[in-house]
C-alpha cells in the first residue's frame, strides 16, 4: 500500500505488508476417463476397476511429445481432484490482519530527486507505539535515485481502525529543512468469537471467522483466583492410549475456515481457599481463554478474552446438608438422619430450632419427626457448620423424598425453607 505525499517533496513511502505465500489452486474441472466409458458401480469390483485403469491409461496416454494436451483435463491420480498444484503463489493484496497475529512491514523510503538527501531521521509508529527511531542514528544520505530499506514488526493486540505513521526530517538540495509524514490506514479484524455457556460446567465455542484453516495450538482456561478449571475430554479408544508417540506426533486441532466451530468443556469448582471468599463476595468472575493457533503456513497468532463473568452467585446464609442416612430404613420404625447446618456468612448465627414442617393438604405425610416436633442446635460461627440427628419415622412404603424442614433462627427471629436433598 502507499500514501499520498503532501506538497512537494523529494522523499516519498512506500509500504508492502510482509506474508507467506498462498496455495495455488487449479481451475479447471478435472475428470477420471473411467466415468466417461463406464458406471460407478464397476468401481466397486477392484480386480475389475485395476484393468480399466490400465485400460484407460494406455488409451490416454499423454507423451512429452504429444502437443495435442488432450489428456490435460484427465485426472490420472486422486490426489489431482483438491486442485493443488504444487506451487505457491506471493500476496497480491495487502489482505486482512487478525488480532492476535505479528504484523510485518516492508518499509521503503525513494529519493526521487537529482541530488543528495542528507540528515535523514525516519521514524515509524501505530497509535502512539513507536516501532523504528533513527533519531539517535540518522540514515545520513540516500543517494539520488536510492532507497532505504527497512522492517517493522508489531504484535496487534487491538480491534478497529489502525494507522502506521511514517515521518521524514531531511534537507533537500538547497538546504531547506522539510518534514514529510505519511500515513497508511489498515483495519484488524476478529479472528475468532467465543460464546460461553455456563451450567455447572463453562462451555467454550471457538468459531472461526478467518478464510482459512486454523490449527489451535493451545486453549488453556485461565481460571480466576478462587476457581479451579479441568478440561473434560472425551474417552480415549483403547488403541489410542497415552504413550510418548502418540504425545510427540499429536495431530493438531482444526477449525475449518469460514465459520468452522470447535468446543471445549472445563469443569468449574471453588478452590479450598477461595470458597469462603466467593460466599462473601459473590464474585461472579471465573477466568479468561488463552488461544493460540496457526495458519497454513505456520503463521503463529494468539488471543486472550476479557474475563468470562458467569450468572451472578447467589449465596444463602446458611445451609443444610445430609451427612449420613441409613442405607436400610424399616417401615414404621424410627430412624437416625444426621443433618450439617452451614453458616456461610461472616458473623455468628444462632441459636437455632430446626422442624420438620407439616403439610397444610389433608394428605398425610410419608415421613415424619418422631419424638420432639423441635431440636435445638447452638450457634454457628462464620463459616463453620455443626451436625445434630433428627429421629424421623417412615409411615409409607417405598422410595420418599423429606422436604419442609425448617431452620429458625431465635435470635434474630428469621426462618429459612431449607430442602436437603434427601430420599
């Protein structure tokens, strides 16, 4: 690309943006002789489809001293039908830029006078970055007719509208002092959206935008402070077991260009440390993607997402837990349930009478307390539990869920609904 020269100088920019080449591609529509003679289905017989080969080729036989070309459009191996030709072919255009990727730059800068230009400082910068300063050591002369030459790399870690600034302080022939700035205007595109989908699992799609294959590297899950990641992957086949080889020769993951999806699975847990400050703080933050990739041709490029925010967690003050339930219970005899009563917040809470409410229905009730309709349970410090047994007994047959219990604090006249999950 190259910008336009204010006024009248005797310098002048050009820039060419740095790249691999690109597959070259064959157009025509090549065909196998076979299908012009014969039925696909004959291809299903091999003794019989290897004699047609043999057949065809001694028929469409195309030698170096046959102008003719009449087999140009035959397609004597299957590898023939992707199109590819084996040649590379170099950028035309300035192409998109991604985030994420190294942009490179050849800068060149002419002197298109007649004479000498001396005392020259070139300087190049994106966005107030600078890349190149020559200001401690100026190029001082390009000859008349010359060039000077040189490379500038930025890794691009921003969205939108970019401009590269290239500015020149020189002196032309008759001394004068002239300043010449150029600017070379480039958009940077999204190479990739994540959606996340949270449950008790963050899920991540990874969706290409890109025209052309992306072979991710890595994408690693960056969990926030008080979480703890692990990526879930799919059962391995037995051949495919975890040996060194398969570890070193690892085939890279592709997501196809233009739209190509690729998901990954992390499971999301508090960390040890972090638990009860998530319960104070109800942070609903849990990390951020790290991706890295490549092109076709190797060209790296990496990517990292703002923090993921999750639905906001909502803590209730306390809780109440099953630790322990007999795995035999008779019909009409009493039985032990050992409950966990949880304080999650950061003051003391208590003392508390915990029951087992009854139902407004006339239906009755499968379990119920036997004994005291009331247990007292003292106070529970800041993030502390207690465990008591509540003696229930089993008034119907078969498998009964217990729910209506009901913790009430005395202290500060508050009651909580609480349902364990208990059956």
């Amino acid at each position: 690309m190259s910008g336009a020269t204010a006024g009248s100088h005797s310098l002048a920019f050009r820039v060419m943006r740095l790249c691999r080449p690109s597959f070259h591609v064959e157009t025509p529509l090549l065909l196998n002789p076979n299908d012009l003679f014969f039925g696909e289905d004959l291809h299903d017989d091999l003794s019989l489809s290897s004699h047609l080969n043999d057949l065809t080729s001694s028929l469409f036989h195309n030698s170096d001293s046959d102008l003719s070309y009449k087999s140009r459009f035959l397609l004597p191996h299957s590898s023939d039908a992707i199109g590819l030709s084996g040649l590379l072919v170099l950028p035309q255009s300035f192409g998109a830029i991604y985030l994420g990727e190294m942009f490179c730059s050849y800068i060149s800068i002419n002197n298109s006078s007649n004479f000498e230009v001396r005392d020259a400082e070139i300087q190049t910068e994106r966005q107030r970055i600078l890349l190149l300063d020559t200001s401690k050591s100026p190029v001082e002369s390009i000859r008349a007719g010359g060039r000077y030459d040189f490379i500038v790399e930025h890794d691009v870690k921003e969205l939108g509208g970019h401009t590269l600034v290239c500015t020149a302080l020189y002196s032309d022939g008759e001394g004068e002092r002239k300043y010449l700035p150029q600017f070379f205007k480039f958009n940077v595109s999204n190479p990739l959206s994540v959606r996340t989908k949270e449950t008790t699992f963050l899920e991540a799609c990874i969706e290409n935008h890109t025209k052309s294959n992306l072979y991710m590297d890595q994408v690693e899950f960056e969990a926030a402070q008080h979480w703890t990641a692990t990526m879930l992957k799919a059962d391995e086949h037995p051949s495919e077991n975890n040996t060194l080889a398969s570890e070193i020769f690892k085939p890279p993951i592709i997501i196809r260009s233009g739209g190509g999806i690729q998901n990954y699975l992390y499971q999301l847990k508090p960390s040890a440390q972090g638990s009860a400050q998530i319960k104070v703080e109800g942070s609903n933050v849990l990390g951020k993607l790290q991706i890295t990739w490549r092109t076709n041709l190797g060209e790296p490029g990496r990517l990292q997402t703002q923090q993921i925010l999750g639905s906001p967690i909502m803590r209730k003050e306390i809780e109440l837990q099953v630790a322990e339930v007999p795995s035999v219970i008779i019909f009409e005899r009493p039985f032990l349930v050992q409950l966990n009563l949880i304080n999650q917040t950061d003051r003391t809470l208590g003392p508390f009478e915990v029951r087992l409410s009854q139902s407004d229905s006339t239906e009755e009730k499968a379990v119920m307390v036997n004994g005291l309709q009331k247990m007292a349970v003292l106070k529970v410090d800041a993030f502390a539990s207690t465990k008591f047994h509540l003696n229930l007994i089993a008034t119907k047959l078969g498998v009964q869920k217990v729910t209506g219990f009901t913790v009430f604090d005395i202290h500060e006249k508050k009651a909580y609904d609480l349902s364990p999950d208990l059956e």
